[in-house]
C-alpha cells in the first residue's frame, strides 16, 4: 500500500475499531490500511493537511 492516501474516514474508522476494543490489525483492516499506517495513525507521526494523509 506504499505511496496510497489515507482518507480522513479510513483513520475514523480505524480509531473508532481501537475505541470498542478490535487490535491494530483488525482495526486496520476494516478501515482498509496496513497495520504499520495504523500504529502511525495512534502515534501521531501522519501529518494531517485538513485533506489527505500520505503514508
């Protein structure tokens, strides 16, 4: 998945899973990314332009 975009609702979407419980992997993959993008998604290290994240 190198070089893709994380959409805004992918990274709701993965916090959300974290939120009830579901592990980085499985939270990632209901959002539709890999686990490592997930693991900088709750590190904080996506830089975040009000648009689109590039991982």
């Amino acid at each position: 998945m190198q070089g893709k975009y994380i959409q805004r609702h992918q990274i709701q979407s993965y916090m959300k899973g974290r939120a009830i419980g579901h592990t980085q992997e499985e939270s990632a993959q209901v959002a539709n990314i890999s686990e490592p993008s997930g693991r900088r998604i709750e590190t904080g290290q996506l830089l975040d332009d009000n648009k689109l994240v590039i991982v």
